[in-house]
C-alpha cells in the first residue's frame, strides 16, 4: 500500500483534477491519498496571527482544513472512496478502490510535539504511512525540489515541515518527493516502469 500526499498548493491548481484521475486510475486497491490543507490553511494562519490562540486549536483547525480539501477533491473525483479513519482505507482497498484519507485521527485534544506548526500535512501523511505500514510514501510538490538534497536539508529550506525528517529516520519505507507537473514519472511509477529502489 502506498500514501500518495497531494500538496495543499494543488488546490488552486488545473492538474488537480488530473492527478486525482491518475490515483483514481492506477491506484485502486493500493493507494491511500492526504491532502494538505492550501488556502483552508492560510486562513487558519491568518485567524491564528490575528487572535492569538494557543496551538491546539490551531492545529485542529488545520487538521480540518485537511479533510476541506479532502470533501474538494472527493467532489472533484467522486471514485474516490472517503476513509473517516486509518482503519477504514484497508476495506477500501480490498474493494479494488483508491482510499481518500479524511484525517480525523490526527486531531489532538492537548498540546504536543504534533499539535503545533512545526508538524504539517506532510508530517501527518509521513506518521499515516508508518501507522499503515505503508510501502511506499509519495510527497507531491508545487516547488522545486533539489533531488540531492536531504530531508533534512529540505526541511531547512522549508520544502518540508521541521519534523519531517525526524519522524522519517524510523521509517522503513522508501519516501520520494515529486514535483506536481511530473504526472508521467508517476504514472510510470504506479505501473512498474521506473524501476523503485528499496
């Protein structure tokens, strides 16, 4: 099974559509989808910076701009198949379907290491992976991204959130970070013609 996280900056963007169809396509009975949360986020940003509200409800704010984007993108791509919870995507699949995560799992009711701004949708796609015992997780970008650089490194430079990397060094999957116009790369990753390393 692979977690396959679209990048909130998608939202706004024409190849949505056309990535959902790819997932809807290839990834029936393997593929689990996050969506991050966009401009669903930003305004919890906003409100945040205006209010002065503590983190937790901060978080789940976000937390729920992610299932936003996940109603958007179940709307734009009706085959998609809703998951309330990690356990739901496996009946899913078992049913030859692509899941589409709706991230109600990761709501927090106090404060912690997950329940700030240092852990986005990124960090919460990368802990479903590791929860699932997924084989493979998938990050799609809107921005460039140095194909050398660590995880790390892309932390530094904000492609990724601050966790990321941390929470990526226990994993045992391999994790790859795609840019959004490389629909073709992944298309030939789902099918089996760019050859995975371990």
């Amino acid at each position: 099974m692979w977690v396959v996280k679209l990048g909130g900056s998608l939202n706004g963007d024409p190849l949505l559509a056309q990535w959902l169809e790819l997932l809807v396509q290839l990834g029936g009975g393997r593929v689990t989808v996050v969506c991050g949360g966009g401009s669903f986020a930003d305004e919890v940003r906003r409100a945040q910076s205006q209010w002065h509200f503590d983190d937790v409800p901060a978080h789940n704010m976000a937390v729920l701009a992610m299932a936003q984007t996940a109603y958007m993108a179940h709307g734009l791509q009706p085959a998609l198949q809703l998951a309330s919870s990690r356990g739901r995507g496996a009946p899913v699949m078992r049913g030859g379907h692509t899941a589409l995560w709706l991230p109600y799992d990761a709501l927090r009711d106090r404060p912690g290491p997950d329940a700030n701004w240092g852990m986005t949708s990124d960090s919460i796609a990368l802990d479903l992976a590791r929860r699932l015992n997924a084989e493979r997780l998938v990050v799609v970008k809107s921005c460039a991204v140095d194909p050398v650089a660590s995880l790390s490194e892309l932390g530094e430079l904000g492609v990724l959130d601050q966790r990321f990397a941390s929470i990526a060094a226990g994993a045992n999957f391999p994790i790859d970070l795609v840019h959004r116009a490389e629909l073709a790369r992944m298309r030939s990753m789902l099918i089996g013609e760019v050859r995975l390393d371990a």
